[in-house]
C-alpha cells in the first residue's frame, strides 16, 4: 500500500472506529458486532505499524496504554472541586430545602442525580482535545494520571467540538468488571479488592498504564467547571450539553419541582439500586438553576446550593 492510501485509508478506519467505540462505550448503543470492530481495528494495527509515522493521538490503538511512569506529578485545579454537605434523612432534606427557599426568597427547581461510588476526576480539553486528566486530591492538588485516563474507552480522546473546556465526573469499576477482577486475581493469589471503589482507585494508581487500560473502567461526567464557551443556564441542560460534546453522563438525572418529588426519586433509587451494573452510595441534589447557585454561593467547603443524600449503610447480609 502507498503512504498515500495508507494515510487516507487510516484517517477512514480511525474515524469509523472511535465512532464504533462511542456507540458502544458512551451510548451503550454497539452499532456492528464486535467482530466488525475487530477486523477493521486489526486492518488499523497494520498499516499504523507499517507507517508509525501516521499514528495519532485518538487513533484507537492508542488506548491499551504502554506506557510505564516514573509517579504521578501533582496537578494545581484551577477551579477547586468542592465537597458536599451530607444530609441522611428526608427532615433533613426538608430542612436543606427550607434554608435554600429563604436565602432565595422563592422555590426553586433541584437536578437529583445518582451519587456515583467511584473516583472523582477532572478532564481539561483544549480546542476539542483532551489534554490532562486529574483526581481530586484534596479539592485543590489533585495527581495528574492522564496517561491512565486515556485508556478509558468512554473518556473521549476528541471532543464533537473544538472546545476548551474542563468537566468533572466519576471514574468506577462496573459490578460485574469487579466480581470477574477478584475472581481473577483469587486464581493469582492475589489479595481482592473490598468495593468496586476501591477496585478503580487502585487501577488508575497504577504507574504501568497497560493495567489500567484491562480494568474495563467507566465513567460519568456531571459537572462543567470551566464552560468555555458555552452558556447553559441549569444543570440540566449541561448534563445535556456534556453528553452532546462526547461525554457519557448519567441517564437517571431528573428534575424536581418540589422536594417531595427528590425523596420519592431517593426513594425509587433506594429500593432499586441493587439493579443498576454500578454503584451509588447516595443521591446528589443540586438546585438547577446556575444564577441561582450564584447567588447562593458556598460555605468554606460547600456550595450551599447542592447536598448529598447518603443511603443508610446496608445490614451486613446475616
Ligand atoms: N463531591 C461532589 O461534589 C460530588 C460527588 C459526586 C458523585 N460521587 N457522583 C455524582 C455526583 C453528581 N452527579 O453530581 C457527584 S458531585
């Protein structure tokens, strides 16, 4: 093959192919079956290797890692990742609510969203691509494990836009990715992983990025941080926003009018989140409205305009 076809037919396969892996990693929607992926994937594996020189950084063999670091340097957050205050009961609830309706003078509407268990992550984009990925740390230093982040398969490596923009989320290990790891690392002899939780922060603490890029890790992405240029007004529509962009974001977020509406969806979650492939340890409740967020502003750690309801821990199975 010349380096001309070569070039054009590569260009061919890496688009096809992150489309495949969208579909199928953030719209849990495969479009072909996997055999397809895999044949034009292998097609990809050849010509990059015959001319490295055409291989580039959102080609999809670009995402089984390799690389071994020396550490994780830290990273400053520009903009802070702040903590939430916890309420565990619905009078509590009611009382963060009552707070929030007088500082505002008015009802307000609330986005409720699942309380991801996982590892809370930051991922900056410049001009659409992705170019650093951090935990959270302590809210202000966080560890820069880009390199690890890249290999999961549902962080976009390219945005749908050329944008600039940081956005905030959960990095988890899917339940049954957690229950095959153990089962796994039992045949090894090697010491299990307690919760699925512990499971990603391991992963993604691994200097060896190959590791990381087998731990079929996944994400959900809920909060813009730094907007760019974009000018959504909620929460909602930025969760909207973010999922248009490339992002996976969670598709059980709702909003509320009232706060009988959030204890009837705590509820509804409650009772059936043994059913969801991932785990939540609560519900984060944040009022919609962005002006209003600003008006209410945050104490020395929290926005006083979001909580977090936290399921009660669960009766150790008898
Ligand atoms: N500490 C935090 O601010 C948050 C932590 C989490 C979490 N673990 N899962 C989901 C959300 C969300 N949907 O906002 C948040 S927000």
């Amino acid at each position: 093959m010349t380096f001309q076809a070569a070039e054009s037919r590569s260009a061919e396969l890496r688009a096809e192919l992150n489309q495949y892996a969208h579909e199928y990693y953030v719209q849990d929607q495969p479009s072909v079956e996997d055999f397809v992926y895999d044949k034009k994937y292998q097609e990809l594996v050849e010509i990059e290797t015959e001319y490295p020189d055409l291989i580039t950084p959102e080609s999809p063999t670009q995402r089984v890692g390799g690389k071994v670091l020396e550490g994780f340097e830290k990273v400053v957050h520009d903009i802070p990742l702040y903590s939430l205050n916890d309420v565990f009961s619905k009078e509590e609830l009611i009382t963060f609510d009552e707070r929030v309706k007088k500082a505002v003078g008015h009802p307000v509407s609330y986005c409720v969203e699942l309380k991801i268990d996982g590892l809370s992550i930051s991922l900056k984009y410049e001009n659409g691509v992705f170019v650093q990925g951090a935990t959270r740390g302590d809210g202000s230093v966080g560890e820069n494990i880009t390199e690890n982040l890249k290999t999961v398969k549902s962080i976009p490596i390219r945005l749908k836009e050329p944008l600039s923009i940081e956005v905030r989320g959960e990095c988890y290990m899917p339940k049954s990715s957690f229950v095959k790891l153990n089962q796994q690392r039992e045949e090894e002899g090697k010491e299990v992983f307690a919760n699925p939780r512990n499971a990603a922060a391991g992963s993604l603490r691994q200097l060896d990025t190959r590791i990381a890029a087998k731990r079929n890790l996944s994400t959900f992405l809920y909060t813009l941080a730094d907007f760019g240029p974009l000018e959504s007004t909620t929460q909602d529509h930025a969760l909207n926003e973010m999922a248009r962009l490339g992002f996976r974001t969670n598709p059980e977020h709702r909003v509320c009018e009232t706060i009988e509406e959030v204890w009837e969806y705590i509820e509804n979650f409650h009772e059936t989140r043994d059913q969801l492939p991932y785990e939540i340890d609560g519900i984060v409740i944040k009022v919609n409205e962005f002006s209003l967020q600003d008006d209410l502003g945050f104490t020395v750690k929290a926005p006083r305009w979001a909580t977090a309801y936290k399921f009660p821990p669960e009766e150790a199975q008898t």
